[in-house]
C-alpha cells in the first residue's frame, strides 16, 4: 500500500512523520529534517545523519544541485540513493522517502531509485507499505507522473 504525507512548504511533515517512525521498529528509508537552520539527510534504518544541504558559497556547482533557494550536496543524493536501493531490498514494514519534489519529478534527486521503488509497490512486487512525502503544491503532478492512482493520506 502506498501512503502519501503531504502539506505546505515548512508546514512540519518531516517532524510529523519522525515522530510517527520513532514508534515503527521495523522501517527503513530517508528523512531530510532540518537541523541548525538546514536540512540534513536521516537515515531511519541505521539512525544516522549526512550533511545534504549547503550554504557553504565554496562549494562548486558540480558538487551540488540547486533548487530555488536550496543548495543541496550531489554526495548526499548519491548517499541517499544508496540508502533506498539498500531498504528496498530488505523490504521492510514500512520504507519511507521524504521527500519527492521538483528535482524527482525533473529525473534528478532520488531518482531513479524512487520511481524504481514506487513500480514495484504499484505492481505489487512488495507487501509492505510505502509512505512518500509529497509537497501540496505538486502533489497532483507527481500522481500523474508515478502513475499513482491508488494511495491513503498519512493521518
């Protein structure tokens, strides 16, 4: 089953959703809370964090992706990537990615291990459940763009 999480920009969904997880034993996937004013990449299996987002103006830009006003670290989405394509194969209770926005829906970010991810949960290859943090503002054209037609609310 998929589950989608989805709100406003800084509307804390990342915070509702750690808070949720902490109680889940067995989950796996990424998170990307905030900490001292900027995201970090939360890894839920193994409760460690990696630097994601910059604002270190030395960095090159090859070293990182922006979007809007955000830096982010392509080490990080490497990392990241790795992180999903690892919890995927363990398959457990839940897997969660936090979060698909304009980067995923471009073919960049967690892609493609997302997408990879989200066909195996709608040709029900797994039978467990996915939980996608998904901003409101394009919560409909990722529908469209995963091909999800099926999913409940995180509540």
């Amino acid at each position: 089953m998929i589950t989608i999480l989805s709100g406003p920009i800084h509307s804390g969904k990342t915070t509702k959703l750690l808070q949720w997880a902490e109680k889940i034993p067995d989950r796996s996937g990424i998170a990307t809370p905030v900490q001292n004013g900027l995201k970090v990449l939360y890894d839920l299996s193994e409760k460690k964090y990696y630097p994601f987002q910059t604002d270190d103006n030395t960095t090159t830009p090859k070293d990182c992706i922006t979007i809007g006003a955000y830096r982010f670290l392509n080490s990080a989405f490497i990392i990241g990537r790795q992180i999903l394509s690892l919890a995927a194969q363990r398959n457990p209770s839940w897997l969660i990615i936090d979060e698909l926005g304009p980067l995923e829906l471009r073919g960049q970010g967690w892609e493609p291990v997302a997408g990879q991810i989200i066909n195996q949960y709608l040709s029900h290859q797994k039978n467990s459940d996915l939980i996608l943090v998904i901003r409101e503002n394009i919560l409909p054209e990722a529908l469209t763009h995963y091909g999800i037609t099926e999913y409940t609310l995180f509540e």
